[in-house]
C-alpha cells in the first residue's frame, strides 16, 4: 500500500469517528450539543523523527525514513485535535533525531521562549524522534523561559504503520499542552498515555512501544479517558527559575562523551583534548568509575581546562562524589544519565569553567 492510500485509510477512520460526534468521558453526544468552551491556542513545532516517518508498507517497524512527512500531514491526519484546541503548526527541522544538533537546539529553543512570551500561545508540542527526545526535552527543561506547558512527543511506530502511535500521542500531547493544570512542571515527554519529566525520563528499550520510562523518580501524570493526571513535582530547578540564558547565544560549546570499558585507554581523551573538546562525560561503570589508563586521561583532560563530569552507564541511579574528585578537580553527575549530563555540561559552561561551581549547577538542576 503507497503513502497516499494509507494516510486516506487513517483519515477516513478518523472522520468516521470524529465527524457528527465528539466523545466525552462516558459516551457520545452530538456535537451540536457540546457546551462552547474557548479551546487552548498550542502550536506545534516539528523536528522530524519516526513520528513523522514514511514506510514502504504499513507492516515495516524499521527501515524507513524518519522525518518524511511535514507538519500539515501530521495535523490533518489527526482532524480530533481539533475538538480541544487551536492547533497550528511550524516545521523547525525535518530531520531523524540523531541528527538533532546544537544549531537546531538553539533554533528551537529560542522560537519555543518566542512563541511563549505572546499571549497568542497558551503551550507547545514538539514533535521529535525518540532516539534523543530526551536529549532535547532536558535542553528546553533548561532554557525555556516560561511556565506554561512544553510537550515533547514522539512515536516508535512511523506514521504509515498498522496501529501507528504516532496519531494518539500527538492527540494527547496537545491536549496536555493545552491544560492550565499542565503549568509549571517542566518540560514534559509524552508517549503511550504517560506523562514523564523531561529530567527523569529516558528511552530503555530500542524498538518496543513503551521505550520511556523513569525507572527510579517515576512518571509525574498519565492521560486516562481524555483526562490529564497529575501524581508528582520534579523539585530541581527546570524553566523560570533557570539561570541558563540562550538568547544571546551562537552557538553552544563543545563537549563529547566517552564510554569506559575494560581494556579502555587514555586516547580518547587526549584525542579530545586535542581537538578542542571544552567538556568530557564519561559514562563511567558503576557510580561512575574509571579505569587507571582512562583516569590519568582524564585527570590531564581536566589540568588542561577541559571540565570533566562523572557520569554511568549502568542506566540508572545517583553518581556520587567521591573522595578524589577535589583533587582532580572532577564533577559527579549526580542521577544525570551521560546524554543529559552532557546537555547540562554545555549550558553550565557558558556561565562558568570552574569545577565547584558547575558540580553545584549538577546539584541542583
Ligand atoms: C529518530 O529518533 O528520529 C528515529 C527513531 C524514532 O523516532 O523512534
């Protein structure tokens, strides 16, 4: 089946459900007789990703090309949205998410802050590919300047697929972005009906439907029968009250991760050093340890001026500062994953390069 008869199927199914009714908790009534209530003005920005993703059959699940389709397909494809919002759309990049970089960041960043500051815009969905959706809903927990709902949502299946996701999760996201309730959380990710924090939750799983999870903090809220819960707060500092200011930035500066191993060495890290690296995550084993070989790497990396955060690549739980990481003048990640840690790295170094105070914006973000 081609594109064109695939996304008339789902559109077909979709008017045929939405068209004369819409549905409450509770059954149909007509819409004739829904009570009038003013809808949320949220505007969706696109970045690509299986979301937005074109297959050769609706049967394929890998293989295909992320990104393919623009933001108006997305939007017409789900005419539901438009019962519990007004919904618009800006394309920001058409791209698969490990193509995500610093310039479209920032882009991002800045038209999202842009958007917010106008009464004209009440919260935002971007749409995003799950390999670094967590990557870039962190960045925008750190820099966006408004309290209003951020959403950040994505789908494993592409949107030609039999039972795609895509379609519900935007529907959902938009009706979180939508919710006054939604205010002042953070920026939140959605997929499969759960609402997770952008500082706690991660993809887990490579292919399967419920990839993110927030294995020790938890969701904050799900989406059940068209309705937003709400359970928990992420208490670190996340939006209004970040100090971290994009407005005026080019560019971000650069930092790379490097994996410990047995066997590893120290020449990553002088190859880094050597190319200008500004900071090094190491996704350390464990509450982020390091090899002797890595560790004098590392150790030097840091004489150099180069910031060096300990993070783990176990996948979860808190990286703690150790004994030696004055002397070596290190920083601990605390329960930032080696992905978020370094999107935090970044940001702490456009205010600073000592040690002890970027350790203290690990500390508290
Ligand atoms: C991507 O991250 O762009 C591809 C994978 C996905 O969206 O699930």
């Amino acid at each position: 089946m081609n594109i064109k008869k695939i996304l008339a199927a789902t559109l077909l199914t979709s008017s045929l459900l939405s068209g004369a009714y819409i549905a409450p908790v509770g059954g149909l009534v007509p819409a004739a007789h829904a009570e009038q209530v003013k809808l949320p003005n949220v505007k969706i920005l696109a970045t690509g990703g299986t979301i937005a993703g074109s297959a050769a059959s609706n049967t394929a699940t890998t293989g295909y090309t992320a990104g393919a389709l623009g933001i108006d397909i997305l939007i017409n494809a789900v005419p539901e949205m438009k019962e519990i919002a007004n919904v618009t759309g800006e394309q920001i990049a058409s791209v698969g998410s490990p193509n995500v970089n610093n310039e479209i960041l920032l882009k991002l960043g800045k038209r999202v802050n842009e958007l917010l500051a106008s009464d004209e815009v009440d919260g935002i969905v971007i749409t995003h590919g799950t390999d670094t959706l967590e990557e870039t809903a962190y960045f925008l927990n750190l820099v966006v300047k408004s309290d209003k709902p951020v959403v950040v949502v994505g789908a494993m299946r592409p949107a030609t697929a039999i039972s795609a996701d895509g379609p519900f999760n935007l529907y959902n996201a938009v009706k979180l972005a939508g919710d006054p309730a939604a205010k002042g959380k953070g920026t939140m990710m959605l997929l499969n009906d759960r609402i997770g924090a952008a500082r706690f939750t991660s993809k887990t799983n490579t292919t399967m439907l419920d990839t993110f999870k927030a294995p020790e903090d938890g969701y904050i809220g799900a989406i059940a029968g068209g309705k937003n819960y709400f359970y928990s707060e992420v208490i670190r500092k996340h939006t209004t009250k970040s100090v971290f200011d994009i407005s005026k930035l080019s560019e971000l500066p650069q930092v790379d991760i490097l994996y410990g191993y047995q066997n590893d060495s120290r020449l990553l890290y002088d190859a880094l050093v050597a190319a200008g690296s500004k900071g090094i995550v190491v996704a350390g084993s464990g509450n982020g340890s390091l090899s002797g070989q890595a560790r004098e790497g590392a150790i030097d990396a840091a004489k150099k001026g180069v910031a060096v955060v300990r993070s783990s690549r176990v996948g979860s739980g808190i990286v703690t500062r150790s004994a030696t990481d004055d002397t070596n003048n290190f920083v601990a990640s605390d329960s930032l994953n080696p992905q978020k840690a370094r999107i935090l790295l970044m940001l702490a170094l456009t205010q600073t390069n000592d040690p002890k105070k970027i350790q203290a914006f690990f500390n508290e973000y």
